[in-house]
C-alpha cells in the first residue's frame, strides 16, 4: 500500500487562503456596480447540448461504474452505474479533450510518456464509447445504494433500469449490507447511513426490502430497493431506543428460525456502542411495526460468543442438524443450533477449535486438545475459545501446533505462495465448485489496507482454507464487509454476486463523488480458469531470490536493484529511461526454477525477456512477451536449472525506465526428486457393478508422516462405498463424504509413502446410456515430520461404465417378474468359487461374487418398481 504523503506548504497554504478571503477583480466590480465591460460569451446564458462518454469493459461490452475521468486541469468526472458521463463543461466543447482515465481493477494502456487516458472530440450532442480492460477477475455491475446511481444516464435521456434512479429513500450513502429471504421477499439492512438533510444520519440501522429472484430485476440488471422509512421519506432507524442506553446500533448475522406456533421469524445478532462496544444480544423483527425488539441482551461486552460485531450468517446442516455459522471472527469458526431456544441462550454458541475444551487462547501457554495418538482435535466445542488466523500462526511459529498438526486458517495466494491475511469474509455453499465458496476481504493488502478481495474454497463451511485468488483489488481505497448473495446466483451457481462497501475509510484518497461510502455489486464466474485452486502437481515451489544478490544495468537515483528483493512492497528498483536495461538475482546456488513474478510500478517492460544462467554469462532464455501491460505478470515456464535469473527489458512501456516493486523467482532445490500422486483401477465396468481404485505416490523419497487427500467424482455416475489402507504402516486417521467429495486424513507410521496406499471403492449408478466417470485428486497435502507441507495433485482415473438394457431380466421375457427372482432363489447361496459359477453368475445382481439376500432384495425392488 502506497499512501500519497505530499502535503501543500505552509506558504502556498497562506496563498490559497488569501486567494480565498481577498476579492479578485470581478467580485471588485460587482461590489462597485459593475462598471466593467463584460465579454459576449460571458453575458450568455450557457446553454449547449450535453456530449454523451459511456466507458465500457472491452470484453463484455457492459458499462462500467466508477470510472473517472480527468482533464488536463483537473476537472474529474465519474461514471454512472451505466457507464455514462453526461459532459457539458463550458469553454470545452467543441475542443479535443484529453481524459486520464482510471478505475479500480481497470486500465487503458499507457502512451508513451506513460499517460493511461484518451483525447476526445466533444462535440454538442455528440457520444463516444471508450472501452477498459479489465484487470479484475469479477466484474463490476453497479452501484446498490446513495444517490444519483444513474444520473448521467438520466441527463442523455437514456432509460435506467431501475425505478429510483436519482434518490431513493434520501440515502446519500450506506454502509455494510446484511441480507436475507424473509416471508416471500428479501430483507436489507445496513449500519450506518448518509441523509441529504445533514452530515450526521441514521446509526441504528436502516432497511429495505425487494422482491425475490423470480419475481423482481434480474441481478445483472439492479436491485429496485423499497426503503422503509418514516413520514419525511428518510429510512427509519430500524433499532428502537434500547435499555442499555447506547445511541448506535448495528446488527451482523441475519438468521430465520420458526417459534414455537410454527411462525417463521426474523432474528439478527446485535451490538450497540458509544461508540465503544457497549451490549450484545439478539433481537427479533416486530412485522407489524416493521423495526426490531430485543429478545435477549447477552451479559458484558468481552465474550467470543457474541456476533454482533461484523461478518455474515450462513446456513449450513451438519450430523442432521442446522446450524448458523458466522464469520464475527473472520472465519466460519463460531456456530449456534437454528432453534430459537439456542440462539437466544449465548452458552450454547460453539466455536470450532483445537483448544481443550472449557480454556481460552494463551500464547505458548495455549492447552490443545489431543486425541489418544496425539492427533490435534479440531472440532465444534462450547465454551471454548476459537483461534483466528493470527493466533493459528503464532502458535505454529511457537511449536504448540506441531509439524504434521492440521492447520485450518493459513491462506496463501495461489500464484505467489504469499500469506493472505483476511480481515472479514463471506461463506455460501456453492453447487457449481461443489464446495463451501469464500470471498474474503484481505487486510494490510499491497495497493491497499482494506481494498483487496479473494476467492477461496473448502469442503466445509470451517475449513480447511488453503488457497486463494484475487479477484478485486483498489488502490489505495477501502472495500470492507463483503456480502454474497446466495439468492440471486445462476446456472447452478457458476454465476456468484457479492457486493461491499465502497470508501475511503482507512485511506488517504479523496472521497468518489457519489460512490464514497456505498455498496458495490460485483459478479464472478466461477467457471473461469483463473479460478483453478488445484494445487500444481509436483513439490512445494519456495521463493528464492529474496534478499540475494542482486544487481541491475542502470539504477535511478535511490531506486538500486535491491529494492527490488528487500521483501518491502513500498521500494522499488528503477532504471534509466533507455533500451536494452536488465536486473538479475544471484540465487547463490542452482536451483530448478519455474515460476517468476514481476510486480511493475508504473513505468513497465513492454517486450521483455525472462533469462537463466548458470555462470552469469551464457543466458538462455524461458519465455518473452512485446505485449506486456504492467501491473503484476506471474509466468510460469517449464522448470531449469539455474543460478542466475535476469529480466532484460528490449522495449519500454512509457517514456520512462523499467522500474519494479518486486522481482520474485519460485523454485526448489535441485537434485530434489518430484513425486506424483496416482489413481490406478478398471477401465470399464458395468452399470451397477462395484469396483475398486487405488491411491499412490510414486516416486517418493522425502518422507511423509501425515497427507489429506481429497478425491472428486461425479455423483451422478458414482457412488462412494469405503475407503481402506493398502499399506501395513497407512491409518486412515479421519474421513468425510460428501456429494462428490471424499476426504481422508492418512497417518504413515513409518515415515514412508511410495506405492499403493489407500484403496477406494466404488459402486457405478445405472445409467441409460454408456458414459465415462472420472475420479480425480482434487487435493493432495502431504507433511513430513518437521511438519513442512507439500502440495501435489493432477491424477485421475476414468472409467467407461457399460449401460446394459434391463439388466436382471433373467428369464429374457422383456420384464421383471416373479420368474427372475425365482431364478435367483434357486441360485441362493453360490459363490465365484463354484465350478459351474458360470450358470449361476447371471444372477449376481451387485457382482460381488456371491448370490445373497441383497440379490433377491435388488431383484424384489425392480418387480415392484423402486429399483
């Protein structure tokens, strides 16, 4: 994060305050009467028609919010949620006007002096249609709240798509949105909210309400908010004075549970403050007065079980139960049981932790929970502290959470391998990935403290969290309290809708006109490849350059080359504004290198080329691009060898040098051997016929005591049936299932994980047509004794399974009937081992090589038509 410092100095302060105070010439005349002769243009009344700008993302051809554009004098324009800018700037119409233009997660390229805008002929009822490039993964919809959300579109005559497009509710800014499907609608609320009137407005909650999915605007076109307010037409404060006394109310964790008539009803986790946190509770929706009651205020303000502090509720079944979780403390690591007696009753909340149960968080004098072996219990326990992602680290940097221990809350960039700490999140299930799917907003982020936002998934609403991608990032602006909207989500959940609040809180960037503290929506296609939170196949890669030698063909003054490795994201190397320039890093040592990561600060390498060498003098080179954009190129090439690592610039971006944040090579060391996880098994089966795969590594030399492994079918083909060791010194410590996904946590004894390890049975569904079912290692952690963990994954197995037309028809007569299963009667008891199997195999329905009662049981199921 890069904060802009400049300050004006107290002499051209005192300039600008006289320039304020004193009159200038033309207030003199008017004081005088005026006796100065005016210009023409001057005595006109201004009256042009307005020219339309509408900025559009290049690969969808959409609208896109928030632009802004700046004249060369500084006059800033900003975008509509359409897109639009209704330009009508006296003195510059009918001149070509140059535009810088930015937006956040956007860019148009540089010219050559390094300039991101565009010059425009504005012309009086004239248009022109600008296109960006999209830098971020999700895309950016529209503004959800405040006012003028569709102003300009209104001005040029355009037809908004929502109903209150101007002013709605006198709201001229919102923040943090809980949302949730109420008695036939969806419920909105947010905290703090912005009034036309004055600078202080509503802190106890405000409200709205809007149709459902079916029956109101498609998501990707608005939302038509219908605001809950009182007689003057400003939203109400929805949290009646309560008997703690505190003026601010905020509620986090929305919930809908039924009474004890059957009634559905409304409930929400709150806090009050002054402005210190000053009650907790919950409070339950009065449908008549259309406000909140208190049912119950929690006693003190210090207790991890509260959730009325931030974050969002979901609704999750586990063991044949429902529960709401709730990501108050980042993560879905605190749950309640959705019956109205258990949320109202603080002692029944349960957080999800290793901590022996009844003890809190206490350093390198935390107690955790250990099983007979010495497995670390994660699991749901009342009365026990949960651990954030912080205190997790702490206690493995301090040996309390042991090598090979389960780790749950340690996110890391998928491309980079960096840390990704999150502040807030919001956690929905997903058909689409199959997965419990994060957005999660991250803290003390590179371009800003809280503006970066990431996607994550995991096979249970707590976890484990391993890998991330960004898909929104700000520079230098907030983003905070991400909200998905489980509601609105489309094909399946490919479609995913989420939307924060937009501000420059925590920021030292002016305000956006219009935008400042209001709710984004933003749309992301899960089906994108960018998306992929595979682990690559093959070991761990490690950063290597890092605080190496490094050295450059140029350095500007104060920006030398080991800027460019200092591990500081504020410092950068910078070279002289000439062709060819170059920065390389020693590694000290060769290394089997295959992932660079150049972070460029603005003046970027256009065509540029990635070297190795060995020596320092013969280079080869890995990979070049003459189409380079800025911002951060991760490139990936086949793995070498190598000491030295050199990018050599051959054409600039701007008029400037090559200048980089950061300059980071992956690798590992050489001479490491590279395992590969394997499925072996039958390559067709008949429908219905049950079959085996097998799970192994092979080559591996490190060794490995511990692995998760998840493996990934299809549901409708396949149908789980067990899981076994196929090694002497292989336990299968802990296993889960769910639709599609199998997880197993396995134990090697001895320290050895080569060949055959674990075998997977499986039963193929009957299916009216032949079909091919794969099976897939969707996740492979392996940990060695130091608990250093190593990524792997890749392996799948497909299987033809054959489709056999009536398959039980025994007597061939084109039907199920008493007769089929007499056959199998006769049959009762027979076994593969039988010389004259061959005669009786025909009825052993399940093929598992015997005739039983679940053959006759199968067979009964057909005849009456349930199988």
């Amino acid at each position: 994060m890069r904060f802009n410092l400049r300050k004006v100095s107290g002499f051209m302060a005192s300039v600008m305050l006289a320039a304020a105070i004193i009159p200038g010439p033309a207030a003199l005349a008017k004081a005088t009467g005026g006796n100065q002769a005016m210009g023409t243009v001057e005595n006109q009344a201004y009256d042009e028609e307005l020219f339309g700008i509408r900025v559009v993302d290049a690969e969808t051809g959409r609208g896109i919010p928030a632009v802004e554009l700046r004249t060369v004098n500084n006059i800033r324009f900003y975008t509509d949620s359409a897109g639009y800018v209704a330009f009508d700037e006296p003195g510059l119409m009918n001149e070509t006007v140059f535009f810088h233009i930015s937006s956040h997660g956007y860019e148009v390229p540089t010219d050559m002096f390094g300039y991101r805008g565009q010059a425009v002929n504005v012309t009086p009822g004239g248009s022109v249609t600008i296109e960006m490039k999209r830098i971020n993964l999700a895309e950016r919809l529209y503004r959800v709240t405040g006012q003028g959300i569709y102003r300009d579109s209104v001005l040029l005559g355009e037809t908004a798509p929502i109903e209150e497009p101007i002013l709605n509710g006198k709201v001229m800014g919102q923040d943090s949105v809980q949302t949730i499907a109420y008695k036939n609608k969806l419920y909105w609320f947010w905290g703090d909210t912005d009034r036309v009137a004055y600078p202080l407005g509503n802190f106890r909650v405000t409200g709205a309400t809007s149709k459902l999915p079916s029956g109101g605007l498609d998501l990707d076109v608005g939302v038509d908010l219908d605001y809950i307010t009182r007689e003057d037409g400003f939203v109400k404060s929805l949290v009646p004075p309560l008997p703690d006394g505190a003026g601010i109310a905020w509620i986090f964790g929305l919930m809908t549970v039924e009474d004890e008539t059957g009634e559905e009803r409304l409930l929400a986790a709150y806090s009050t403050h002054k402005p210190e946190p000053n009650a907790f509770g919950i409070l339950i929706w009065n449908d008549d007065k259309q406000e909140f009651e208190q049912l119950v205020q929690f006693p003190g303000t210090n207790d991890w079980r509260y959730a009325g502090m931030g974050g969002q509720a979901t609704y999750y079944e586990d063991g044949g139960k429902g529960y709401y979780t709730f990501t108050q403390h980042t993560y879905p690591n605190l749950r309640v049981e959705a019956k109205l007696d258990a949320i109202i009753d603080h002692t029944q909340y349960e957080s999800f932790t290793p901590l022996v149960p009844g003890t809190s968080y206490n350093g390198a004098d935390t107690q955790l929970e250990r099983d007979a072996d010495g497995k670390l219990v994660w699991d749901w326990k009342k009365n026990t502290q949960m651990l954030t992602q912080d205190q997790e680290k702490e206690l493995i940097r301090l040996g309390v959470i042991k090598p090979g221990d389960e780790r749950y809350f340690q996110l890391k960039d998928a491309d980079s391998g960096d840390e990704v700490r999150l502040a807030q999140s919001s956690v929905e299930w997903n058909e689409y990935r199959q997965s419990y799917v994060m957005i999660g907003q991250e803290k003390f982020g590179r371009t800003s403290l809280l503006g970066e936002l990431w996607f994550s998934e995991a096979p249970a609403p707590n976890g484990p969290w391993r890998l991330a991608k960004k898909v929104i990032t700000h520079n230098e602006y907030s983003f905070y309290n991400p909200s998905q909207h489980e509601y609105f989500i489309k094909d399946n959940g490919r479609y995913l809708y989420f939307e924060a609040t937009y501000t420059n809180t925590f920021t030292d960037a002016p305000a956006t006109p219009r935008y400042n503290y209001n709710q984004m929506m933003y749309k992301l296609d899960l089906s994108s490849p960018e998306l992929d939170l595979t682990p690559s196949a093959g070991p761990e890669l490690t950063e290597l350059a890092g605080g190496k030698s490094i050295m450059s063909s140029t350095n500007e003054d104060g920006r030398p080359a080991a800027n460019a490795n200092d591990g500081n994201g504020e410092t950068r190397w910078a070279s002289a504004s000439s062709d060819p320039q170059w920065i390389q890093v020693d590694l000290g040592a060769p290394y089997l290198v295959s992932r660079v990561q150049l972070d460029w600060e603005a003046a970027y390498g256009r065509a540029y080329e990635l070297q190795v060498s060995n020596d320092g003098e013969s280079w080869t080179g890995v990979y070049s691009t003459t189409t380079g954009d800025g911002g951060t190129d991760t490139v990936k090439f086949e793995e070498t060898e190598a000491r030295y690592v050199r990018m050599l610039g051959t054409s600039r971006g701007t008029m400037y040098g090559y200048s980089l944040w950061e300059f980071k090579v992956f690798g590992r060391e050489a001479g490491e051997e590279e395992p590969a996880v394997s499925l072996t098994g039958p390559s067709a089966v008949d429908a219905g016929q049950s079959f085996d795969l097998t799970y192994g590594l092979d080559p591996m030399k490190q060794s490995v005591y511990a692995e998760d492994v998840t493996f990934a079918y299809n549901a409708e083909q396949l149908q789980f049936v067990s899981a076994t060791e196929a090694a002497e010194q292989v336990e299968i410590a802990g296993q889960t299932n769910s639709q599609g996904r199998v997880r197993l946590l396995l134990v090697h004894f001895d320290g050895i994980a080569r060949g055959d390890i674990v075998t997977l049975r499986f039963t193929s569904k009957t299916t009216g047509e032949t079909v091919t079912a794969t099976v897939s290692v969707a996740d492979a952690i392996l940990a060695n004794g130091e608990g250093g963990e190593l990524a792997l994954g890749g392996a799948s197995h497909s299987i033809q399974i054959t489709a056999k037309a009536r398959t039980g028809d025994l007597n061939e007569d084109g039907r199920y009937s008493v007769g089929d299963l007499a056959i199998i009667s006769a049959a009762y008891g027979k076994t593969s081992d039988d010389a004259n199997w061959a005669l009786y195999s025909k009825a052993d329905l399940n093929r598992n090589g015997k005739i039983d009662i679940e053959d006759l049981a199968a067979m009964a199921r057909k005849i009456v038509g349930e199988g």
